[in-house]
C-alpha cells in the first residue's frame, strides 16, 4: 500500500454520534455573536467602550446655574472652568488555539467538543474581568503601546480632583486605603461607599453603587448590623435561601441581580456582588451607570475596526474543515476614565494600601 497520501478517510466530517462538523462551526461562531453581545456582564456594568489610545475626561459631576433672566441683556453661556485630565488606555493582541486530531473528532462526541469552546468562553471572560479589576485595584501608572500615561484611581499623586458642592479636596487625596485592622468591619465599607459619593458619583437615579468582595469579606459583610455599630444593616437579597428573623425591613429588598450579577444582598446605597476572582482581603465600591455608562470608572478599549472587535474566531489552514484548527483572538486594554468613581479598601493592620500580588500586572 502507498505511504504518504491522504486518503478520503482520513477526513473527518462528523463527530462520533452523527453532528455535522461544519454545522458545529458554524455554532461556534453563533454563540461568539451572542457572547460579545451581552452588555451587562461586570466588564459592562463597570466600563466604556473607546477606541482611542486616551481621552480627555471631565472628573465631576459638574453642576452649572441658571441666571435671573433681563429685558434687556443676554445670559452668560455655560463654560466648565473644570480642566479635564487626559486618560489613557492599555491595548494588547491577545489569543488562543483549538486543535483536535482526526481520531478525537470521529470519537468524541459533540457535547465534548463543545466543552472546548465553553472552555475558550470563560477564559475569555475571566481575562477580561481580571483586566478590568485589575485597571482599578492596581495603584501605579502605567504606559500604552502610544506612550501614553494609564492612570489608576485617585492615588495621591498631587492631582487634586474638582471640588463638589463646596467640598474641597487635597493633591494626597486617595482612593487606596488600608483598614488598620485584620477584619473588615460596616465603618470600613461605609468609608469606602464615601469617597465614591463625596464626588458625586453613585447619587443619581440612574447610578448605582456596587460593593465587590471575595467570598471571605463576604462572611463578614453578612454580619453587619447597626446594633453591633456598623452605620447600616447588610440586607440579604432576593435569591437568598429562606431564613427566620424577627426583625422587620424597611424599604426595598436588594434584587437577586444587578445586570447579569448576582447579588448576596445590599449595605446601606451600594449592593453586594461576590465573586472568587475578587482576591481575598480586598474590598471594591465602584459606581456604575448601567451597561456602557459615560460615567463608568472603567474605559474598555477596543480597535477602531469594528471587525477586529470582541472575542473573533479565526479558521484555521485547513478553511475547508476550520473545526480541526482554529484560533481565538480578543484584541482589548483597560484604563480608569473617572478617577473618583471608585475606591478599593485592603483589609491589613498596616496603615497604606498594597496592590494585591495577582494584579501586580495588568493582563491589559
């Protein structure tokens, strides 16, 4: 028999309980076009999409005045004397390949292949979830591929952010703290829930306020009470297993999710999401204006093309059968557009915050 040519059986067109490989693809594909589509997952809810390397952004929520109107003059157009701070944003090419031989295909069947691609979706969302937490828990500047300075949150740089409703701040004004103590307590998550809102993020109707912790500080958070000297009861939500009390609530029970988020309950204005990916002892309040927010702390950036925008799928060199060889690709970075509209709290008897170890670097 011959040696060294590719036969007809050698092609694998179906997988071993009867599901056309290239309908599979094409699967594929779908549910990519459905996955970049979800605008109200934690990259959503706490990001804005730019495609530019940096933006100037106004650090306030600025409040302008009418004047008394006269017969005879004119009014003074409205001009903020507030110099906005030119924000950069990371971006690097990321990517991924999956390859299958021709044994696996024609004995797997297709729930297995299609545990490679769930597989490919959640490291995609976990890249991105890590990146855009680690744009805010990460307190150095960095660089872009541009040049351009990626600022973090207030870090006491000398910048002083605007005043709001009279309130002034200091150039050493940070949104980097420390508890001075080993556990968290409601003071703790108060303070930090203040130096969202002392800059006006998080009032209006359409913000909201959202506490994210690690399953640990989320054991403690639990417990807060206003008999035990925090300034607010933790309110369990709506998808909390059923429990006894003898107490009554006043007002609204936090909802079982925000967006796409679940939700453990609410603390006072900001509700409480928990999530391993969160490191532990760390505390984050973020302020957030819904999917895509103007005022999400957040800038997402992607490439101007919007071709080249998303989690892509990319054939591999066998086009005729790109199930076989395929490649993953996300083109993305992340950088703080609003500097005040969060603030992060390490649970630590020392007196100044560190980044955590897993954020030392930003994945982009």
């Amino acid at each position: 028999m011959a040696r060294g040519f590719n036969t007809a059986a050698d092609v694998v067109t179906r997988s071993a309980d009867g599901t056309d490989l290239a309908a599979m693809y094409r699967e594929v594909t779908e549910a990519l076009k459905l996955y970049n589509g979800q605008r109200d997952n934690l990259r959503g809810l706490l990001s804005y999409n730019v495609t530019t390397p940096s933006e100037d952004v106004l650090q306030t929520i600025y409040g302008e005045v009418f004047e008394e109107a006269s017969e005879f003059g004119v009014p003074t157009a409205m001009r903020p004397d507030v110099t906005p701070l030119k924000m950069g944003f990371g971006f690097k090419d990321l990517d991924t390949a999956t390859r299958y031989t021709w044994k696996f295909l024609r004995d797997a069947s297709a729930e297995q292949i299609r545990n490679v691609l769930d597989t490919v979706l959640e490291a995609d969302n976990r890249q991105v979830f890590e990146a855009v937490l680690g744009a805010l828990l990460n307190n150095t500047v960095r660089s872009n591929p541009e040049g351009m300075a990626v600022q973090p949150l207030y870090n006491g740089d000398g910048t002083i952010p605007p005043a709001f409703e009279g309130k002034e701040f200091p150039g050493t004004h940070t949104h980097y703290l420390a508890s001075g103590a080993d556990t968290l307590d409601g003071v703790d998550l108060a303070e930090l829930i203040g130096k969202v809102r002392e800059h006006g993020y998080g009032m209006d109707a359409g913000s909201q306020l959202l506490a994210v912790v690690n399953p640990q500080e989320g054991e403690e958070v639990r417990g807060f009470r206003v008999a035990s000297g925090s300034p607010y009861d933790f309110i369990p939500g709506e998808n909390t297993p059923a429990y006894l009390t003898d107490q009554t609530i006043v007002g609204d029970t936090p909802p079982a999710q925000y967006g796409r988020l679940s939700l453990i309950g609410g603390f006072g204005p900001a509700y409480v999401h928990e999530t391993h990916l969160m490191p532990a002892g760390y505390v984050l309040v973020v302020a957030s204006d819904g999917a895509n927010g103007t005022r999400n702390p957040v800038g997402f950036r992607q490439h101007p093309r919007t071709e080249y925008q998303g989690l892509r799928t990319i054939p591999g060199p066998s086009p005729d059968y790109p199930l076989q060889h395929s490649y993953y690709q996300r083109s993305f970075g992340t950088g703080v557009r609003h500097r005040g509209a969060a603030a992060v709290m390490q649970v630590t008897t020392a007196t100044t915050y560190t980044t955590p170890a897993k954020y030392a670097r930003v994945v982009a």
